[in-house]
C-alpha cells in the first residue's frame, strides 16, 4: 500500500505539490487563528486577514508549486533515463546472448587475455580444451612455463599488432594432438591494445588427412617416375626397334636389288662362263703341248692368267645369283689372305702390315669366293689412299654372346679386320656402300663391296665398316668358325689319268669340245649331248648295248631344254648308281653347293682348269658313291 502511494506521488508529484500547498495554507490559516489573531478559522482560510499574512501564504504555495514542477520534471528525466538505461541493458543482454551463442557455434576454442597474459575470457570449448582457467597465466598453466611461451603468436600481436599463426603438438590421453592458435588484438575505442584474442583449433585430423595426402602424392611421384622410367625404357626399346627394323628394311632393300641384279647377272655369267671355259680350256691344252722354256708357253701363262682375272669379274657377277650358296669345303685362311694381299697389293704404293693368329680357326667356305672377298677390300683400302698410305690386315679368333654383334648367333667366329689410312667414307654414304652399282670412285663398277657382303651373308657372317673423313675406313669380317681337320690341299701334278668313256652334256658347243678334249688328253673316250632328254637317250641306250658311260658330265642350267637338275632324276630312275657330276658356275640354284641331296657325286666348277677337272673325274669312277 505504502509501495502504491509512492509510486502514485512520483507519479504525480505537481499535483501532490498542490496538495501539499493547500495543506500549508489550511495549516497556516489554524495556526493564525489559534495563535496570532484570534480571527476565525474560515476567514484566516480565505484571507481575510492582514496582506503579510497574503503575501507569506502566497509565496509558500508558489514556492511549493515550483518545488513541485521542477521535481516533476527531475523525475521524468530520471525515469526517462532509467527507460533507456533498461533498454540499453536489454540490447546489451541480446547482444551478450547472440555473441554467446556465436562463440558457442564456432569449433574453436575462444579466449581474452589482457596484456599480462591473463586469461580474461574462455569459451566451452576452450574450456573443454584446457579447463577453467580464467583469472591464471595462459603460460604457466597451458605450457607450466614461468614466461610466455616461445613463438607466442598473442606476444607477437602485441608487439606489432597484426595477426599470427602457430601450429603446436601436445601430447593427450588419446595421443598426439596437432593445434593451430590464431592471435588478434582486441582495441578500445582510441585504438589501444588492451587484450588479446586466442582462437585455438583442433588440427589432428586435417593433419592426419594432409599426412595421408603427402603419401599420396609421394606415391604418386614414386608411380609417375616408375611410370616415366618404364615409358622412357619402352620409347628407347620402340627406338632401338625402329632403328633395327629400319636397318632390316634397307638389308632387305639391298638384299632385294641384289637379287633384281642376280636375276640379270646369272644369264650373263652362265653364257660367259661357258666361252670363257671353252678359252681356258684351250690354253690349258696348250699349255701341255709347249715347253715351259718356250716363248708361247710365257704368254699362254698370261692368257691364262688374264682368264683368271676375267674369271674373278665372272664370279663378282654370280656372286649375285638368285639362291646360289657357296661350294664350302673347310679351309684355313692364312694362305689365302697373304695370296690375296700379294696379288692384290702388287705394284701398290702403299706398305702393309699383316697380323694373323698363329691358332686361327677354320672356316667352312668357297675358296674362290673368299679370295674375291679379301681382293675387294684391298684393292678398295688401295684406291683410298692414292698418295700412299699403309693397310693393316689383321686376324683372330673370337666368341661372340647373345646379341653382341647384330644378326649374329653366339658362338666361335674367325674376324679378319682391313684397315686404312685413306680419306673416308662420308657419313651419308655408310649405309650404300655396299649397294649395287654405288660407287664415290671415278674408277670401278661398284660391284666389288656389294660382291663382297653378298658373299659375307650366304657364309652365314657379318661384314661392319666404320669411317671418319680424313682418317680412313676399318671393314670388319666375321666367319663362322668350324670344327674339325682341314683337308689336305690338292697334289701338284698337272692332271690325273683315267679311261673310260664320259658323257658330256652342256648347251654350249664350243664348252662341250673343249671339255672333249681336256678329258681326251686324260686318256678318257668321250661322247656328247646338247641338252637333259639327248643325254638320258644315249645312257639308256648304252645300257641296252650293254655297256655304259663311266661318269656323266651334266651341265645344271641349259636355256630351253632340260638342264642337269632334271635330267638327274630320269638317270637315277634308269640306273640308281650313275656316276653323275653336276657343271655350272654358280647358277641361281643351290645344288651345286649341297649337289649330293641331288643325286650327283660331283661337282665341276666352270671355267675348268685340267687338273681341277681331272680330279673330280678320277674321284667320282673310283671312288663310287
């Protein structure tokens, strides 16, 4: 009730200030009539009385009027000012809740500290972090350190007032714990550092996740390297491939022109042969007939000696038969070497030095063909070194591993290096040398080093050449070496003696007489036939007289008529022990180096000399099979 009035009187404090005026009044008009004047109560109220009294009673109700408005404006300006101090209060509240609620929803750990390093303030999950510590040192309970920490990021912060960033390991009952503490000055409003501001985040799982992502991509790196080693591997494996099938591609380009070549060269050379035989023939028989101290017999020695020369021109051009294989027979190739630097360097100017093992192995291989080879490349290293020079022949033994040398199997091989000082092949022409027809030189046919790798790859060996200009060339022979002993070379004597009677076979007319001849003068009776069917007749009917040919002389290729190859087979059928001997040239078919497989007991290489001839005629009838 007291309560009430209050409120009521504060809330109207003018009119209570009339009231209380009138109160004074009444009060003052009953004292007046008790105590001064005597006068009556009502006319003493309503101032019948002396003006003094007027004016005093007046003044005090104008005073207590005054007094009256001017507490009743003192109070509305305080309740207005407690209104907006509540309100004020009020926001300020919301403001505190919604910031709370903020902190509350951000993840990290929030704390104040002022400039002492006191922790002022902590949010829930600061607390969870580190526990209640507000009013303690962050550094001796976060750190139990009696000074800030090392790298303080809020020290930084006070010391230029920027923000900062610290990553921390601590260790906890669940393991390491990675943290990452965010600092920021807090102002007043003149812009001083009075505190600063810690945010405190848990980092253990995005480091765990950036541990794993480092693995990965060291992983990753280690996969790309592997990846890039295996593709680098795989480009050099695609190199070395396209170079080896580049290189096959011009070996079988060069295999194809020779070839192209030999289809051209083994007609020539078949009809040249045989008129080159029939001529060494001839001077062979005559050759018999004249004293070796005669003048004839001197020049029949250079006649034979020219054939021979043109012989080896023929041989360059059967080297190129299509198919043809070497006549191999094991062989030893010191002899042949010194012969071949003799024949080939006579007259040179320049010097040579030759160099063989003393143990070299033996090589199946056609004789002839390997004189050729070496007499290519000497006189090859000669036309190098117009001025002068020096050659180097050397030879060894080697074996060779898998895939040391290109085309080549592992095993024991014969090398025969030739070495010269002259002026080099340019690098453009390596690869052509050894072409047909190719050729830097204004003399010479280009067909001696295409002769010479043709003979090289059907002996089933490699032949490399290195050069630099102006230092000169080493071509480099490899042979396949051979087991066994090496025959005993062929006797000395002019020709062997036989008797009985020997068919001819060959298209040739004047080759067919020479042969006649050459066997006549070995005490053989002889008969002849042009082609295949004419010789089959006259054996067949030798056998119904009831004689028959001693040995049979079939030449392999006869142009439009049946050639030896086939005539072979209607003689076995006629008589399985004919004594046959296949005759050709190197023809662009291998039976002459495998004639056996064929039937045949012999071979006979055109142009004959006499007591080549005579040998495989005496072998064949005396030996049988």
């Amino acid at each position: 009730m007291v309560k009430s009035t209050q409120h009521w009187c504060e809330d109207n404090v003018l009119l209570s200030s009339i009231i209380v005026g009138a109160g004074a009044w009444v009060l003052d008009a009953a004292l007046d009539t008790l105590l001064f004047t005597k006068s009556e109560f009502l006319d003493s109220l309503l101032l019948k009385v002396s003006p003094h009294e007027v004016y005093f009673r007046l003044f005090v109700l104008a005073v207590i009027i005054v007094f009256g408005i001017f507490t009743q404006r003192t109070l509305t300006r305080r309740k207005h000012a407690e209104g907006e101090l509540r309100r004020a209060l009020t926001a300020i509240e919301d403001e505190k809740a919604k910031s709370e609620a903020v902190i509350a929803a951000i993840p990290d750990g929030i704390s104040i500290q002022d400039r002492e390093f006191r922790v002022l303030y902590q949010n829930e999950v600061h607390r969870s972090l580190v526990g209640d510590q507000v009013g303690n040192l962050c550094y001796e309970k976060y750190a139990r350190l009696d000074g800030i920490c090392p790298g303080c990021p809020v020290a930084r912060s006070y010391a230029d007032g920027g923000n900062h960033v610290l990553e921390k390991q601590r260790e906890s009952e669940s393991g390491t714990v990675f943290i990452e503490i965010h600092s920021s000055p807090l102002r007043n409003a003149r812009g001083e550092i009075v505190a600063g501001i810690e945010a405190v985040r848990d980092i253990t799982a995005r480091k765990t996740i950036e541990d794993e992502l480092k693995k990965h991509e060291e992983q990753l790196e280690d996969l790309v390297e592997e990846r890039t080693s295996e593709l680098k591997s795989s480009n050099s494996r695609l190199q070395q491939e396209i170079a080896e099938r580049e290189r096959m591609e011009a070996e079988l380009s060069r295999v194809q022109k020779l070839e192209s070549l030999g289809l051209l060269a083994g007609g020539i050379a078949h009809d040249f042969n045989n008129l080159l035989g029939a001529i060494m023939g001839n001077i062979s028989l005559a050759m018999l007939d004249v004293d070796p101290g005669n003048s004839a017999y001197q020049q029949l020695t250079k006649a034979e000696r020219a054939s021979f020369r043109a012989q080896e021109l023929t041989r360059q051009l059967l080297t190129f038969s299509r198919g043809g294989a070497p006549v191999k027979r094991r062989i030893t190739l010191p002899g042949i070497i010194t012969e071949s630097v003799g024949f080939s360097l006579r007259g040179s100017r320049v010097s040579h030095d030759l160099s063989i093992a003393a143990d070299l192995w033996p090589v199946e291989a056609d004789e002839g063909q390997m004189m050729q080879v070496f007499n290519n490349l000497l006189i090859n290293a000669d036309q190098a070194m117009p001025a002068g020079g020096s050659i180097r022949i050397t030879a060894g033994n080697v074996e060779l591993g898998p895939g040391e040398v290109p085309s080549l199997a592992a095993g024991r091989y014969v090398t025969i290096t030739v070495r010269d000082e002259g002026t080099g092949i340019p690098r453009d022409h390596l690869d052509r040398i050894f072409d047909p027809y190719f050729t830097t030189k204004q003399k010479g046919s280009g067909l001696g080093l295409a002769a010479t790798y043709s003979i090289i790859r059907k002996h089933d060996g490699h032949i490399t050449v290195t050069s630099e200009l102006g230092k000169g060339s080493v071509f480099r022979i490899y042979l396949p070496a051979s087991e066994g002993e090496v025959a005993p070379p062929p006797r000395q004597e002019k020709f062997m003696r036989g008797s009985g009677t020997v068919l001819i076979m060959d298209d040739d007319e004047d080759m067919r007489k020479t042969t006649g001849d050459m066997l006549m003068r070995m005490g053989y009776t002889v008969d002849y036939a042009e082609e295949g069917n004419a010789a089959i007749a006259k054996y067949r009917e030798a056998r119904a007289a009831g004689s028959s040919f001693a040995a049979v002389i079939m030449d392999l290729t006869v142009p439009g008529g049946m050639g030896g190859k086939e005539a072979i087979g209607k003689l076995l059928e006629i008589d399985p022990a004919v004594r046959a001997i296949v005759s050709s040239g190197y023809s662009d078919d291998p039976v002459m180096a495998d004639f056996r497989a064929y039937g045949f007991r012999g071979v006979a290489i055109k142009p004959y000399r006499i007591r080549e001839l005579s040998e495989v005629v005496a072998s064949v009838i005396g030996n049988g099979r």
